[in-house]
C-alpha cells in the first residue's frame, strides 16, 4: 500500500494550551526574522534566465536572412488563446527565394493574449518562432501589444539553421540544372 | 429495400463475416465493415488501374478438391481456406462468395510500410507550405505506415514546381504520387482528354499533352480528387489552411442541377466551395463555375439598408410602407427563380393577400453541358410551381409587365430579387410606379425602387430548392449576413403578417414549413429539420406536362424522370 | 475668564494626539517591515522623498529602511479617488470611520505615559482612568458595526457582526483580567483607586506581570481580540470576507479605520504596560534611576515608550506567526476557556488577598 496510517495521538495538557506551540512559532519566525532575504530586487537586479525559459513569442531569420516562417498557420492554429493571426502569402516566381513558395503576408501576435505556452515553438515545423529571454512588456493601448510581423522579426533576430532544408533544396536543384 | 437481402453474399473481411451485394469492390466493402484500407488510386467513381499498390490486402478463398468438387474441410470442421501466398490489391478485387481478406495482418503491414517509403522516397518535404496539408491522404498514411525517417541518402528528384495546367489549376510535378485520378477524371468524367504522363520511372512526369490546356469547366475537380498536393487551385492557393475551415452544407445556386456543395469559411468569410458527394445529384463533382458564385457577397454593391425613398429605416417601417403601397391595389408580382421554397411560398402568400394581378417569374437559361450545369440557369423553378407562386413556366422578358405599367393597369410592383430592368422594363417605365424591391444587392431596379429590402445570399440564408428531379435540397447558413439584414423569410414574413393581419410571423424555415405542410399536399410530412442530406424526391408529377427546358445531366434524364416520378405518385 | 489653561490643555491634546498618529503610522510601517523580513522579504524601501533621499549614504539608508513610506502612504490616502459605492445607506456609511477614529484617539487621555516629580504625565489624570479606557474603546467597535451594516453587502455584514460578537466576548473576559491587578495595587488604605497612574506607582518594586502571569495572559489575549489583529481579525479576515467590514471603504476613509486600528494597538500596548509591566519603572528589584525635573520626565517617557514598543512588535510578530482562528473557535475561546478562566482568576486572587491581608498585616 502506498499510504501509512498514523495514530492520531490526543493532545496532552501542555499541548492543549497551545502555548508551547506558540512559543515554537515565536521562535522560529524570530529566527527568520534574521535571515538573509531572498527578495530579488528586480529592476535592479535582472534574474538569471534558465536554459529554455519561454519569454515572449519572436520570429527568427536564417543565418542568411531569410525569414524562416512559411505561413503554414500551424502555431495559429495550436495557440490555446488564439493569439497569432497570420494571412499567408505567395513569394514571387523572380525571388531569391522563390524556391519556399510561401511567406506571411502578415504575421501579428497579440501579446496580451499570448499565454506564454510555447506550443507555437513545438509546433513550428520550420523552426521559426521562439520563445526567446524578453519577459516584460507593456504598451499604452492594446493596438499597441499586438507586435506585427516586422516587430517580431526585429525582436528575434537570427538563428542557426541546422537542418538548411531549403538550401539543400536549392543545391539540388542546381545540381540536377547541371546534369541537364 | 426488401427483397435486394437475398442478393447479398457473405465476405469475411478479417475473420468476420459480412453481408455486401456481389460484385463490390473490396475497398468500398471494408468500408461497409467499418475498416479502412488505405488507397490512393482508387475513386469510387473512376475507373480502376491499380497503379498506386497502397491497397494491398492478403486475399483467400474457400478451398475445393479439384477432382470431386467437395469442399475441404479442416480440422475444426470449417472449410479451409486459400491465402495466395502474395498480396493482392483490393482496389481491383470484386466480391465473391465466401472471399476471405485480411486487411490488417502483419504482411499488409509491412506492404504498406514499403509502398509508402517508396512513394516518400522522392515526395518533397514540403507539407508546412502544401495547400493538401491536413487534408493529404499521403500525409495521413504516412503517419499510419510511415517509418519517420528517410533511409534515402541521394538527392531528391527536381521537378517543377510551379505549372499551371490551365487557368485554375497549378502543378506541383514533385508531390506527384502518380496516381493518375485526374488523368482519369479528365478523360472518363470531363470527357476532355488532356492529360497525361511522360517520362519513365521516378522521372515520370504529369502533363498536358501538347497544345492543350485543362480548362474545362471540371477542371478544379482533379484539385479534389488529386490525394496529394500536386494539384492546386489557383484562386484557393495560398489562401488559408484546410483545417481553419469550417464546412457547411449547401446547394449551389448556379443552374436547376442542385450540385451538393459544401461551403468552407473561416470566421464569417468563405474561402473555397467543395462539392458534397451525393451519388443521386452530383456524384463528387461540382462545375468550376459554381465554386467561385460566392466571391459576389462580399462587394461594396450589396445592399445593407432597409430604405424608404432613398433613406433608412428599420424592417417594420420598410414592411409598414410597402403594406400600404400594395393595399392601394393594381399589384404586380416578380417572383425569382433564385428565392428558396419558403421565399416563394411567402411571396405567394403576399400576391394572394393582395389580389395581385399578375405573377411572373423571369427565366435564365444557358446551354446545359450534360453534366452538371443545366440549361435552366434558376435552381428553384419547380418550388415555384410546388408553392404555387406560377403555374406556367417563365420568360425571360417581361413584355407584359412594360405595357400593363404603360397601360395604368399597373401601379405597385414587387420585385423579389430580379432586376425589372434587365427584362424588358424600361427604368423611366418604373418610375411611373411604385416599385417594392427585395435584394441583396443594388441595381436599377433598386434605385428606383420607393421601398427596398435588403436580402441575403444562398450562402447566407437557410432554406431548400428544388432541382430538375423535383428533389428537395436544403442550404443552411455558411457565413452571417452583412449586420443588420434580417433573413428573407423574416422580412417577407413580417410583410406578409401585416397584409393578413396574421398573428406571429416565421422567423425561420422551420415556420413556414409548418405551414406549407398543411398548405400543400406534396409537403406534408416532411419538417425542415429533417430534410436528408442528399434530398427528398417530391411528387411532382402534376406538373411534369411542362415542357422545362433542361436536357440529360449527369443523374438526370427528362424522360426517365417522369417514370421517377411517377413511382414516387405511386409509393405515396 | 482665563482662557490659558484651556489653550495649553488644547496644545498638549493635539500634541499627543499628532505623536501617536505619528507613531501608529510607523507602525503600519513597522508592520510591514517585519512582515517582509520574517518572509525573507525587504519590505518597502523605494520610496524616496525628495531632497532627504538624495542624501548621499543617509538618503539611501533612510529610503531602504522606508522611513519615508508613511508619507506616501498619508498621501495616498488623502489624494486618492473616493469612490461612495451606489448601495451604502450614506448616513452610516460616512459615519463609521468617525466613530471608528475618535474613541481610538480619546483613550489616550487618560494613558499616563511618565512621571516627572511623582507627578503623572497624563492628558487627565482620572480616578477611573481605566473605566474610561474600557468604555470609550470599546465604543469603537460601533464603528466596524455600522460600517459593515452600511455598506449593505454581504461581506462588510458578516465582518461587522462578527466584531460586535467578539468584542462582546471578550470585553468580558479582559474587564474581569484586570481586577486582580487593581485588587493588588489598592493595598488596604491605599488611595489608588482606578487610577492607572497608581497602578503603575504600585509597581516599583516588582511589575505587576510577575504577580499576576495569569491575569497578564488574559488580558493580553483579550487585548489581541479586542483589537482585531490576528489571530482574532474575524472582522477583516481578508482570506474569507474579501476585506471584512471596509470592504466597501476607499482612500481616507479606510485611512481612518486604519489609523485607528494601529492608534488600537498602540494604546493597548500603554495599557498592557501600565497595568502589568510596570509603566515607566526600571527593572524589577531597581528603583527607577530617573532623576527629577524634565530630564526624569523625557527619560521616564522614553523608557515607557521602548515597553510599548516591544509589546507592539510583539503584536506584530504574533500576527506573522500564527494563523487566524476560525470564528467558532474564537468563540469558544472566549466564552469557554478565557471567561472562566479569567473568573477563576478572580476568585482565587481575592481570596488569597484576603487570606494574606488577615495573616501577615
Ligand atoms: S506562446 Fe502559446 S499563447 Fe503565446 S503565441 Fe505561442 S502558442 Fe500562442
Ligand atoms: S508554425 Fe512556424 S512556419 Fe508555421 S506559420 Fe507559425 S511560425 Fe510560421
Ligand atoms: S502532398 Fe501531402 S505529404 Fe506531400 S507535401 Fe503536400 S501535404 Fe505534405
Ligand atoms: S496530380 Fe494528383 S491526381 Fe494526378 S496523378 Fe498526380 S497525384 Fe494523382
Ligand atoms: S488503390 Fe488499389 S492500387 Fe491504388
């Protein structure tokens, strides 16, 4: 069995009086009393940011600086609170990219609806959004919490690309161009 | 149904037994025994080739001594039976008496595992930008029988990306899984042979044969059946994914065939039409004409106010004015080939109430292609006629209205969504009278008009039409009106409450209904709740004598629906 | 007519009253800090006042001890919106905190704080001091009464009959706590009376607490009760009535229910240690070293004060120890334990007084 039952013993006089308990009490909070504090003083002092905290929600590029994002809405489709709003869009036949077919037209998270989940970064299939340090924001009206898609580009910045599905793409493609 | 039971044979699908007619393919017969064999080539109502191997199945039958003819019984005193020592697909197999199959067994497994490593083998890596995603057959049984790593190490083929097959239809040649369904489609059902594959092995390549294009007006159907997404549409690509879609049952309004559609919208705007299998009307197919009759609700020319002389009011006043102009009498009445079954109704009920002096419909015709777009371009006639709005069929050009109009005969007129304009009445000719005009959007009829209801769209409104067949078909609302326009049969309702001084008028279909089961003798019986899926055939034999316009369509054949017709008359 | 004595009077009164507001807003103060620091918390110490903060060392160690914290919180009580919910009854409603206020700042009257040539320094010196002090605060709870009966919501309601209930409870049991006091201080022939200056010149020998432990433990508790602060804040409890009855209550006009709660708390203390730790004497067993004129008058004082100060942190170490009672516990407490009790007590003190004043005087 997982669980132990214990006697309840009766209280015996002393105890009953709830003075020595009291007294226990008294001495413990007086001895915290003269602890160290373990408040961190925030603005002042920044807390140390654990290996994959998830801060706000941030568009990433390339290392090359395309942007990774491909429009396939699936974040806005598992984000709980409905917080991304993506319209799609078709990257022009000449691009230099015109190999990924697709980027977001328009890519906006409300942030003040945004829960901080995560699950668009577990989600994304091309590795393009993330959850990045930045945890404090504020704005002076809601229009101005909903972060556009240049914002969130500009918020992320850029990241590796281990898996360069699309350059390989690229590659073989000319390859193939070249052996006819 | 009785009597079809003794022609059922008995198939053993996994061990159970199952009774399916002879003859039907084992998929569907899987189907039938709630199993699923995964399939890509094969269409319900395509031909088969058998190409794509994703069907394989294990297949044996009962065994017999070759020399008596006796069956081999074993050990449990059962017949025994033959596996084939191979797999067999079961796309191609037909039911027999007593066929065994198996369709989850170790070795079908493991077929299945290889005939999808091979087909992803080549397929590009492409889902997170595909328009098939979420609805992808090969996305599904990759998740199934996918191993989830490639074992491939060279390149993947290249091939073009970005072909347009004709003006709606894009290929994307690398996700081809070869299937040939649209090959298919083109030549059995469009019966315009134009596609086609060349190049041999992994280079195969789909294509338009030379100097052709897929332009038909079928041709977004290839971009259903195609079970990957090599085939897309142009005007949906890109647009929205499949799976923020919300699907709502409807009819198209294009032409009396009464195509079964499903209307995809998101958020209270459509974004593509699909047609709805319905094997009595429109098989899986829908004509490309029809999918893009949504893009005209959404325009600056819909009409969003109820007005009196030009400025606004609210339905009761609209309906208070437009009582007094038709109590003052000499009223003609247009009806539309457009309006559903309940509109009609109503609108009858109103030209009754009034003593109109005339009723007509306006007609549209085109030419019928055989299939799916018929001559007669109104999808509800025959409500018209069941509802008892016309009693003859209608002409495209209202000559008698202009002169009875010219002759003072007439002097309120009641326009139900058709532009008096566009069929033969002159605009300064309206401006004599006083016109009453119901519609969703603005015309000159409109602008003349002294009192005008805003109406809703097929899209936007419940209600049901009747098609060539006499089937009765519903729509529900897909996507909500422009803010503040009441449903048809509310404001016509609350026209006509007043005009009869009729107590509480319909706020919805199930209303009128209510009403038109006791009104009409071919209704009764049915609620608009319970309207199947696929239709209702109503008894329409009275009014077969009519010579309707429409030729053969696809399920369709004017001589051979009078024999419908009249087993329907019979079984009532 | 002479009008002096009344205008030095007047002087001393609002002097008084300024240094316990003062006092009991550095209480509030005092409250959070050591609540922050039992928690292992700071407690405030961000707010800066303008040119004092910015004293180099001074500046920055005032403003990280919060010292300027009652001041803002002064203001922000007197600056901030008011709103009068639209479904008090007006008349009680505003009447409350009043009632709440004055009864607290009344009692002082009659607390002697030190003594300068034998003689009290007190507002009024009465002969029933402490039955002014019992009357006149316990008046107070008609502010919590009328403030949870106006506000006409069900939270302020339940905290206002909850505090009518215990100050009922206990009022009895703290009444009946310090009459063994009195009964030892009023030797045969003595003169003291019920005046608390009295009590506290009785004591300089030997503090009242060590005669009566008993009488000091009722009176204590009752005091905790009578005062609402935890483990007895039935009336505010603000885990289960929201904020009890200044629920409704806003910007000064909690202010007030506020300042009076701490004024509570301060006076008790007084009174605590008037009546059982010696006032304003030295040590047990010491003559009290003050010497005569002003000096021994601020030195008594100050030494009064540091007692007060210390049963106010007690106070206020107790309410970041324990945790609240829950209401019919309370009850039971008072009426089924403390009254007996503090009757027993009683009795036996008498008795034993009698005893002792037959055989050994
Ligand atoms: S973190 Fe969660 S809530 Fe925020 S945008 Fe991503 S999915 Fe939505
Ligand atoms: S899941 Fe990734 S690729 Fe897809 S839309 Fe979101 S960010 Fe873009
Ligand atoms: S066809 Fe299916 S599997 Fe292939 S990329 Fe498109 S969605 Fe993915
Ligand atoms: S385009 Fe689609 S339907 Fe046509 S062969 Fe390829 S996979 Fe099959
Ligand atoms: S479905 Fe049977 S072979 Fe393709």
């Amino acid at each position: 069995m997982a669980f132990k039952i214990l006697e309840r013993k009766p209280l015996n006089w002393a105890e009953r009086t709830y003075l020595p308990q009291i007294i226990t009490g008294l001495k413990i909070t007086l001895w915290n009393l003269f602890q160290k504090k373990v408040t961190l003083e925030y603005p002042d002092v920044r807390p140390v940011i654990p290996e994959g905290y998830r801060g706000i929600p941030t568009l990433v590029k390339d290392p090359k600086g395309r942007e990774k994002c491909v429009s396939c809405q699936l974040c806005e489709f598992v984000c709980p609170p409905k917080a991304i709003r993506i319209q799609p869009g078709e990257i022009p036949e000449d691009a230099d990219y015109a190999h990924v077919e697709k980027a977001p037209k328009q890519f906006d998270i409300d942030m003040l609806r945004c829960i901080y989940c995560g699950f668009c970064q577990e989600v994304c299939p091309e590795e393009a959004i993330f959850l990045q340090n930045d945890f404090s924001l504020s704005g002076y009206s809601r229009e101005e919490m909903v972060f556009p898609k240049a914002k969130l580009y500009e918020m992320g910045g850029t990241f590796p690309d281990q898996h360069n599905k699309w350059g390989k793409k690229q590659q073989a493609a000319e390859e193939a161009k070249a052996h006819g | 149904m009785t009597g079809r039971d003794d022609n059922l044979i008995s198939v053993f699908i996994d061990e159970e037994e199952f009774l399916v007619p002879p003859g039907t393919n084992m998929v569907e017969a899987a189907r039938l025994a709630g199993k699923e064999i995964p399939h890509y080539c094969y269409h319900p109502k395509l031909s088969v080739t058998g190409n794509c191997r994703m069907c394989l199945m294990e297949l044996g039958m009962p065994l017999k001594d070759h020399s008596t003819g006796e069956p081999i019984i074993d050990r449990r005193g059962l017949q025994k039976i033959g596996w084939m020592p191979r797999p067999a697909i079961a796309c191609a197999t037909r039911a027999f008496p007593g066929i065994h199959i198996k369709t989850d067994s170790e070795l079908v497994r493991e077929c299945r595992n290889g005939v999808m490593e091979f087909l992803l083998v080549n397929h590009p890596l492409d889902c997170p930008i595909c328009d098939q995603a979420g609805e992808c057959s090969l996305q599904e049984y990759a998740a199934d029988y996918g191993r989830g790593y490639s074992r491939f190490v060279e390149n993947k083929n290249v091939k073009p990306k970005r072909t347009r097959l004709g003006p709606r239809v894009m290929l994307d040649d690398e996700r081809c899984i070869l299937c040939s369904r649209c090959i298919r489609f083109c030549k059995e059902i469009a019966k315009d042979d134009v596609l086609g594959f060349v190049d041999r092995g992994s280079y195969s390549t789909l294509t338009c044969f030379p100097g052709k294009d897929l332009q038909n007006n079928y041709s977004l159907n290839t971009v259903d059946i195609c079970p990957v997404g090599a085939l897309t549409s142009i005007d949906f690509r890109f647009k929205m994914r499949v799976w923020f879609l919300k699907e709502t049952p409807s009819i198209c309004a294009e032409s009396s065939v009464g195509v079964n559609t499903h209307i995809e919208s998101r958020e209270g705007k459509i974004y593509r039409i699909t047609p709805r299998r319905n094997d009595e009307v429109n098989d899986t197919w829908i004509p490309d004409s029809g999918r893009i009759l949504y893009k005209s609700i959404d325009t600056d020319e819909r009409l969003i106010h109820y007005t009196i002389d030009g400025s606004h009011t609210l339905v009761d006043g609209a309906a208070k004015e437009a009582a007094t102009l038709l109590r003052e009498g000499a009223v003609a009445v247009v009806g539309s080939g457009r309006a559903s079954v309940e509109e009609q109704y109503l609108l009858g009920k109103i030209a009754s109430a009034v003593k109109a002096i005339s009723v007509s419909l306006v007609s549209r015709t085109g030419d019928g292609d055989g299939l799916l777009v018929s001559a007669d371009r109104n999808p509800n006639v025959r409500g018209a006629l069941l509802t008892g709005l016309i009693t003859s069929l209608p002409h495209a050009n209202l000559g008698g209205l202009a002169s009875a109009i010219e002759s003072g005969e007439v002097r309120t007129i009641l326009s139900f969504g058709e532009d008096l304009t566009q069929c033969g009445v002159e605009k300064q000719l309206l401006e004599k009278v006083n016109v009453i005009y119901f519609g969703s959007h603005c015309n000159e009829t409109g602008e003349v008009a002294k009192v005008v209801f805003p109406t809703l769209t097929v899209f936007e409104k419940a209600g049901t039409f009747i098609n060539q067949q006499f089937r009765l078909q519903k729509f529900l609302p897909a996507v909500p009106g422009p803010q503040g326009v009441l449903p048809d049969i509310v404001s016509l309702g609350k026209l006509c409450s007043i005009l009869d001084g009729e107590a509480i008028p319909p706020t919805g279909p199930e209303g009128v209904w209510a009403e038109m089961n006791t009104e009409i003798p071919q209704f009764s019986a049915i609620d608009f709740e319970n309207i199947p899926i696929n239709g209702i055939l109503i008894d329409g034999s009275q009014w077969e004598h009519l010579p309707f316009i429409e030729g053969m369509s696809l399920h369709y054949d004017p001589d051979n629906n009078r024999q419908i017709m009249a087993e329907v008359t019979k079984s009532k | 007519m002479n009008y002096l004595p009344v205008l030095i009077a007047l002087i001393k009164a609002v002097l008084m009253v300024a240094v316990v507001v003062v006092i009991a807003a550095y209480a509030v103060l005092a409250e959070r800090k050591i609540a922050g620091w039992i928690q292992g918390r700071y407690g405030p110490n961000r707010t800066a006042f303008p040119v004092i903060g910015y004293i180099p060392i001074l500046g920055k160690m005032l403003t990280r001890l919060g010292v300027f914290q009652p001041v803002a919180d002064g203001l922000k009580f007197i600056f901030k919106e008011d709103p009068i919910p639209g479904h008090v009854n007006l008349v009680y409603y505003f009447l409350a905190p009043c009632v709440a206020f004055i009864p607290a700042m009344t009692t002082m009257a009659v607390l002697p704080f030190g003594e300068m040539d034998g003689q009290p320094l007190v507002l009024a010196n009465l002969d029933i001091g402490m039955l002014f002090l019992l009357a006149v605060s316990s008046l107070g709870v008609y502010g919590i009464i009328l403030a949870g009966w106006s506000a006409n919501s069900k939270y302020p309601f339940l905290g206002g009959i909850r505090g009518s209930a215990q100050m009922i409870s206990y009022e009895l049991a703290m009444g009946l706590s310090i009459l063994p006091a009195f009964l030892w201080a009023n030797a045969p022939g003595s003169e003291t009376g019920m005046s608390l200056f009295n009590v506290v010149q009785s004591q300089d020998q030997l503090w009242m607490v060590i005669w009566q432990p008993l009488s000091a433990l009722i009176f204590l508790v009752a005091l905790f009760a009578e005062t609402n602060r935890l483990p007895f804040d039935m009336p505010e409890a603000e885990t289960e009535l929201v904020a009890g009855y200044n629920t409704e209550y806003g910007s000064m006009k909690f202010g007030l229910f506020f300042v009076a709660e701490y004024t509570h708390i301060v006076i008790g203390s007084g009174v605590l240690t008037v009546l059982f730790l010696g006032g304003w004497n030295f040590f047990p067993g010491l003559p009290s070293p003050w010497p005569g004129g002003w000096v021994g008058g601020v030195l008594s004082t100050l030494w009064f004060l540091l007692k007060v100060f210390t049963v106010v942190f007690f106070f206020m170490w107790i309410r970041w120890t324990l945790p609240r009672f829950r209401y019919d516990q309370v009850m039971r407490l008072g009426w089924t334990v403390l009254l007996p009790l503090a009757l027993a007590n009683l009795v036996l003190n008498a008795i034993f007084i009698a005893l002792f004043d037959n055989w050994f005087v």
